[in-house]
C-alpha cells in the first residue's frame, strides 16, 4: 500500500514526505492550520489524477504554491506498494509567464526500478523492453500524461496504478449533504460523502456478499436496525431506506433523515465492506470522530483499524481524545507549524519526548 508520500511548495507543506511503510492504520494530530486537511488535498490530486481528470488547472492552481512562491516547482510524489511491486509516480507543476494555468514540467511513473514512461516539459518517452524501441510523442503541457498514455491491458502497469488511484478513499464528510440518494453507481466516493448513494449502489452491484458485511456492522452498533433497501423514487432515482424494529414495532426512516452519526456508522460501514470487497484500499479520513459520542467514538475507530489490518491502509487526523487513545506512539504523527509563514514539520511521537500521557501533554499545549 502507501509506503510514501512527498510534497513540495503545495501550501504549507515545503520537502514534506510522510513514511508509511509497514503501517496498516496511522493517525495525524496537531493543532488546527498545521497542515493535516492539506495532506489530504494533495493526495485528493493525484486521486483525481487516477479519475481521469487530466486538465492542469482543474488539479492545481497558482494560490497553491507556498507563500506565492511560484518560482519552484510545485512537487508530488508517491510511492505504493501493489501486487508486491514498487510503484513510484512524480509529477511537478510550474508556473509560466505567458500562461494564467500552470502547466506539467516534470513527470514519471516508475515500477520496481523499471521506467514505464518518463516526460520533460511537453515531451512524453515510453520506455519498453529491449525488444522494443523508446517511444516518444509531444503532450500539451497543460495536460497530465498519465491519462492520456493508452494501456494494453488490465494487467498493465498504468493500468493497475490509476485504477489505485481513483479508488482511494478520501473523506471529510458533512452528512448533511448525504441524502442516499442515487442516480447511478460509482465505486469513487467524494471527499464530502455527498454522492454516498451512488457509492453504496455500485458496491453492492457487483459484490452483492457487501451487503452482509454493512449489515453485520450496523447491528453491532444500532440493536434495533432491522435491514435497508433503496427504493424507487423517480426516473432512474433510487433512495435509501432503513427499517428500525423492536418489540414487534417497527419504522422506516429515509437515510436522509438519520442524524449526523448515524450517516457516519453508515458510511463506516461501507468503508469496511469496500475494503474487503474490491480492495485492498487506501482510505484517509479527516476526524471520523466528528458527530459521534464519547461513548461511540472508541468502538468506531477500533473497527476502522481493525478492518484494514489484515488488507488495505487507513491514514485518520483528530483532534478528539477518545480516537487519539486508540492509537499507540508507532503510529501517530504530530504536525506542527510556528506561524502561517512556516512550513509543516512532521515527527512521530516515538520520537518525541513527552512528559506523562499523550492527551494530558497535548491539553497542556506541552507536544
């Protein structure tokens, strides 16, 4: 999975580089501005990438780089272990006089050591076996090759990279916009959780045992849920319906009108029925505790960590003291940044010294 990410002059993150090697689940802390929703933003541009979206300026913009600092380059780079295989992928943007979009001075995808293609500026080199002969061909530079380079076969390399990327996970919900309705299905949720229907109907689609898996959880959490359907509500519209029973009485209550945790248990537990399903996965979820309980929070974290410990990877941030607890030292990252005019620094607490324990040290303003 995700062994590592880099990112340079992208907002407040300057050499930036989070190791994950080896880490089924991870947790960001650090004070609000240090940088942690960031991350995920630059991650969300290499997602978007994998999607298809390969317009520079739909990616990145000039108010992204570090301070204004427009004459460096703006850096990404990700290094993913899939299949046992090394991938590496490096893309940089710049800025240019003649032009209000940045554009792609730099990019390449690497599989264990091998360079499937490279690029400088607008000029794109496939690199094939010693059988076959480098290919070369001109790119706008205002497009991202890695969309645009035409894949073989499912088995091939750009293949299998894009498709990791498109279907990483990356929330920051706000149920209030998860309505579970669906025009459709996906298998690509959106950072806000807002086309949850359409994600939960393209699960269950093609892996249909999901559904046990969502089920299962739901009833751990919530005694009394009894079962879900989507029904029918208009041309190609469908909604999501929860029945509620106890005692022989019984409810049905519209997905849209659950409370705000309630959504987040949902969408919990198609994160866990995903992963299993079609992963594994990378999901990073910004405060997965935000709308729980104190009482909830434990439980639903632990699920989190534990459904990707035999498969996949979860990267969270929070600032809730109940989610900070279930992770130990060997996991969590502080991020700390001494004004808006300097950059993120990264450490992992192991490394830190810290007087007492780790929730007193962070109400004391003392990490």
């Amino acid at each position: 999975m995700l062994q590592r990410i880099y990112v340079h002059n992208f907002r407040c993150l300057e050499n930036f580089e989070l190791t994950l090697k080896e880490m089924s689940s991870a947790l960001l802390i650090g004070k609000n501005g240090t940088g942690k929703s960031t991350i995920a933003s630059a991650l969300e541009v290499l997602q978007s990438i994998g999607r298809g979206i390969n317009r520079v300026g739909e990616l990145v913009q000039s108010k992204d780089f570090a301070r204004g600092r427009d004459d460096v380059p703006l850096r990404l780079e990700i290094d993913v272990l899939l299949d046992d295989k090394l991938y590496k992928y490096v893309i940089a943007f710049e800025s240019h006089k003649n032009s209000r979009e940045l554009r792609v001075c730099e990019e390449q995808l690497i599989v264990e050591g091998n360079q499937i293609y490279s690029r400088k500026e607008a000029q794109v080199t496939l690199h094939r076996s010693s059988r076959n002969p480098e290919a070369q061909f001109m790119v706008d530079w205002h497009l991202v090759a890695l969309t645009v380079i035409q894949e073989r076969s499912q088995t091939d390399p750009l293949h299998i990279f894009k498709t990791w990327l498109a279907r990483m996970i990356i929330l920051a919900p706000i149920p209030s916009l998860m309505t579970g309705n669906s025009h459709g299905e996906t298998l690509e949720p959106k950072r806000d959780g807002s086309n949850f229907g359409e994600w939960f109907a393209g699960l269950l689609s093609p892996y249909p045992a999901a559904y046990t898996q969502v089920d299962g959880y739901l009833r751990e959490i919530m005694p009394d849920f009894k079962y879900f359907q989507n029904e029918i509500i208009g041309k190609e519209l469908k909604s999501t319906i929860v029945m509620f029973e106890e005692n022989s009485a019984k409810l049905n209550v519209y997905f849209q009108d659950l409370s705000d945790g309630e959504k987040c248990f949902f969408l919990g537990a198609v994160v866990l029925a995903a992963n299993k399903s079609y992963g594994p996965l990378f999901c990073f979820w910004d405060e997965p505790a935000n709308y729980l309980s104190l009482s909830e929070v434990g439980h639903f974290v632990i699920s989190l960590r534990r459904s990707f410990k035999n498969g996949g990877q979860i990267l969270v941030t929070s600032h809730n003291p109940e989610a900070i607890r279930k992770f130990s030292d060997e996991n969590t990252f502080v991020l700390d940044r001494k004004s808006h005019l300097e950059p993120t620094l990264l450490e992992l607490i192991s490394d830190i010294y810290i007087r007492g324990n780790l929730v007193d040290a962070l109400i004391r303003d003392d990490v």
